[in-house]
C-alpha cells in the first residue's frame, strides 16, 4: 500500500479509536452516576486514545518512508559485480536513474546488461516487500497502540493533562521541525557554496563582470574554464526589481489610500476585491502578457521614437512584475493605514485639518514603519520572481542599465543551471548554490532592515 493511502488509514484508525475511547468512558461514567464522576471530560479520554492510535503509527510510517529508498538502493548497488560499482557519486545517480528507468518500463531491457536488468528486477521486488512491511507494521503499531489506550480508560485517568501535554510537545516539534528545516537548507546551500568557491575563485565571481557558465568538455576547446562573475547578474535582477518597485509603489500606495480614506463602503467593497485578483494571477500568465503584449508594445514605441529596443527588454519584465506587486502593496498599505487609531484622525479634523492634510501630516506619518516593512516585503518577492523574466526579458546576461536590453536576474541563472543532465559537482552545477547564498543573504538583509524600520519608527497607541 502507499504511503499517501496508509495515512489515510492511519487517521481513518484514530478517528475510530477516539470515538472507542470516548463511548468508553461514558460507559465507564454511568454506573458511577454520570460523567460528572469522570476525572476528564469524554472528549480527553477519546483524544487521548486517537494519539495513543495515530502517533506511534505515525512515527512508523515516517521513519520507514524517509528510509527505505536509501536502504533499498544500498541493496540493489550492492548486487552488482564491481566492474559495474559506481565510483563516485555523480556515477552512482546515473546508474540508480538508469536502473530505476529499467524497472518502471521506461527503458528496455534488451539493450541493458543483465546484471542491470537483474538489479531493476530485484529493485521492483524490493519496493513490493517494503510496502508490503510497512503496511503490515503500520496497521499493526495503530490497533495494537490504540487498544492500548482503550483498555488502559478508567474514571480516575486524567485524561486531560495527558492530552495537553502531548499536544505542547507536537506543537514544540512542530515549531522545532520549521527551524531545522531553515537550518538545513542554510547548510545544504552554504556546503555546495563552499565547493563551488574551491573551484572557482572568490573574487571572481564576487566582483566578475561576464557571466558564461558554459564550460567545454576539454581543457583545449573554447571557453574551457567558463567565466561566472555575478555582477551581470544582480545588475539585471536590480534593473528589473526597480522598475517593477517604481510601478507598484505609487499605484499601490494610492490606491490604499484611496480605498482606506476616500472610498465610500460600496466602492471599497468592489474594487478591494477586484484589486486583490491580480494576486491570484498566476505568474505564467503575466508573462504570457508581458511577452506578448507589453514586449512588443514597448519595442514597436520605441522604434516609432528612433529608438533601438530588443524585443525582450528589462522595462517590459519589470512593469509587468509591478502591476503582479500592486496587490502586496496595496493590501499590506490599507491594513497599516485602517490600523491607525481613529482618534488621531479625529483629533486632527477638530483641529481644523483638512481631510488631505489630516492623510499627509498625521495617518501617513503613523503608518509609514508598516508601509515601509511592507514594500520591502515586495521587493523581496520582486527579486525571486523567475517566469516573468524568462518569457519577457530573455536569458542573456548583459551587464547594462538601459531598461531596453535584454537582462537576465539570479533566480533565471539559477533554474537553467540546474535544468538538463549534468554533473552534481561540476562548476556549473555549484554555481546556482552560490548564486542562490547571495540571494539568500541579499532578502535577509532586506528583511532584516524592515524589521529595524518598524521597530525604530512603530508608534504604539493605546
């Protein structure tokens, strides 16, 4: 059974030993005189059998599933004769990819060697008997775990402590899991980072101006040695997260303010929400729009103008990606200027303040820490957006600041890095990590100075 179904099963399990363990104890309650006899209320006691039912299995479940595939292609490996022994790691993912493809049917057998038809072979029966296993002992730990709990209820259990406590220890590991995980890719980006800079120096790709990772297959060819200096490529992704500030910015700023201060109910009730589609959008159809119709538009404008524009161009990704940004703005912007106390806004109208100058001296003033984290918010969404700007500004890396040039950005450089068969430890592989450690660094920096923005400027009201 698969896994996606045997959780289902799992929680189909916890379900029916809640409803066993809650029907138990009121069973258990009556002839004591009620519930009210009960140490806990009915519902810890079943919660407390569904826990007891659906944790260990749980567990179970998890653990054989992060390891089976290690195990199973540690045996698989270990069958084949030596000549055919991976000897690196790069060796060892294409022979795994190439029996697993033989296994699936994607690729036949006759062309294969028959130790690697017989390796396929015993990989199918291998991944039978391990699911066969795992629902076995899955199933298993759930009744035996859960009639556990059932047999264990009686009216003197607190049932309500012990459920509290295991429900902070899932919370803890749940807050426990998010933060490992945000160490882990730290570590994971910042190894592959560190192998990329053993092969390729520091300060070239730091302070390189030329971006061609295209390496040759021999020292003696063209480009042997490939050239990955990031400036064209942090020169593109800020060219084109300036522009889309510069559209989403004002647009969205005033239409906060438009919609928190000026609007009536009925107006705000329409265009808020037509205003928040554009968050909806998927990203693939702003491109389609920006390849399609804004490109050619901006290319065709500045031809009539005698001016030379690719068809691709910088201002054509960036003014597409801000009006996708209006909507972070917009939101974020309304939120803090509507979180602004109303006796503010009434205090300064009794002074005799105009409703405008009330908006520019006392409402903007007060909102501007979460205005300002929340357009530094965008910009970070502005930085990591990718399909916009492969389908309208292009693949290639011009370190240029005219918005009528094709660029490319880092998260672009990163995606074709990593698409198509290559070697894991090649320069270019390693590349995206350390171009993905820049970029990590660049939006925590970003971050970070919108956290000091609205704690140095937040006004606190009663």
């Amino acid at each position: 059974m698969q896994p996606a179904n045997l959780l289902l099963i799992t929680l189909a399990f916890a379900a029916i030993a809640y409803g066993l363990g809650y029907f138990r104890s009121r069973a258990l309650a009556m002839p004591l005189g009620g519930i009210r006899h009960l140490k806990s209320l009915p519902f810890y006691y079943g919660a407390r059998a569904a826990l007891w039912c659906g944790i260990p299995a749980l567990i179970v479940l998890g653990l054989w599933a992060a390891f089976q595939g290690h195990v199973i292609q540690t045996l698989v490996i270990g069958t084949l004769p030596e000549n055919l022994l991976p000897g690196n790691e790069g060796e060892a993912s294409l022979l795994l990819s190439k029996i697993s493809n033989i296994a699936s049917g994607a690729l036949p057998k006759d062309f294969a060697d028959p130790a690697i038809v017989a390796a396929a072979d015993l990989l199918v029966h291998l991944r039978e008997q391990s699911l066969m296993y795992m629902t076995a002992l899955v199933v298993a730990v759930a009744v035996l775990a859960g009639f556990i709990a059932w047999v264990r209820i009686h009216p003197t259990l607190n049932a309500r402590v012990q459920v509290e406590a295991t429900l902070k220890w899932i919370f803890f590991s749940c807050a426990a899991l998010a933060i490992l995980t945000t160490v882990g890719i730290i570590f994971s980006v910042a190894l592959e980072t560190f192998s990329f800079f053993q092969k390729i120096s520091f300060i070239d790709f730091i302070f390189g101006s030329h971006w061609s990772p295209q390496t040759a297959l021999r020292a003696d060819q063209v480009a042997a040695e490939g050239a990955f200096g990031m400036i064209p490529l942090f020169t593109g992704t800020l060219l084109i997260s300036s522009i889309a500030m510069l559209v989403a910015v004002p647009v969205g700023l005033m239409s906060a303010i438009y919609l928190s201060e000026y609007a009536n109910p009925r107006v705000r009730g329409i265009v808020k929400p037509l205003l928040e589609m554009l968050a909806g959008v998927p990203t693939v159809v702003y491109g389609f729009f920006a390849a399609l119709t804004v490109a050619p538009f901006i290319s065709d404008l500045a031809a009539s103008l005698g001016i030379e524009a690719s068809s691709q161009s910088a201002l054509a990704a960036g003014a597409v990606m801000g009006i996708m940004i209006i909507p972070f703005v917009s939101s974020l912007s309304d939120d803090v200027i509507n979180a602004v106390p109303q006796s503010l806004r009434d205090g300064s109208l009794a002074l005799g303040a105009t409703q405008s100058e009330t908006m520019k001296k006392v409402i903007f003033p007060a909102a501007l820490p979460g205005i300002m984290g929340g357009i530094l918010l965008a910009v970070s969404r502005a930085i990591g957006e990718t399909m916009i700007v492969v389908m309208a500004a292009g693949l290639a890396a011009n370190l240029t600041g005219n918005p009528l040039e094709t660029v490319t950005t880092v998260t672009v450089q990163i995606v074709t890095l990593l698409t198509g068969d290559q070697e894991f430890d090649s320069a270019k592989t390693l590349a995206a990590f350390a171009l993905g450690a820049m970029l990590f660094l660049s939006t925590l920096v970003l971050n970070i100075l919108a956290l000091h923005i609205v704690r140095k400027y937040r006004e606190q009201y009663d």
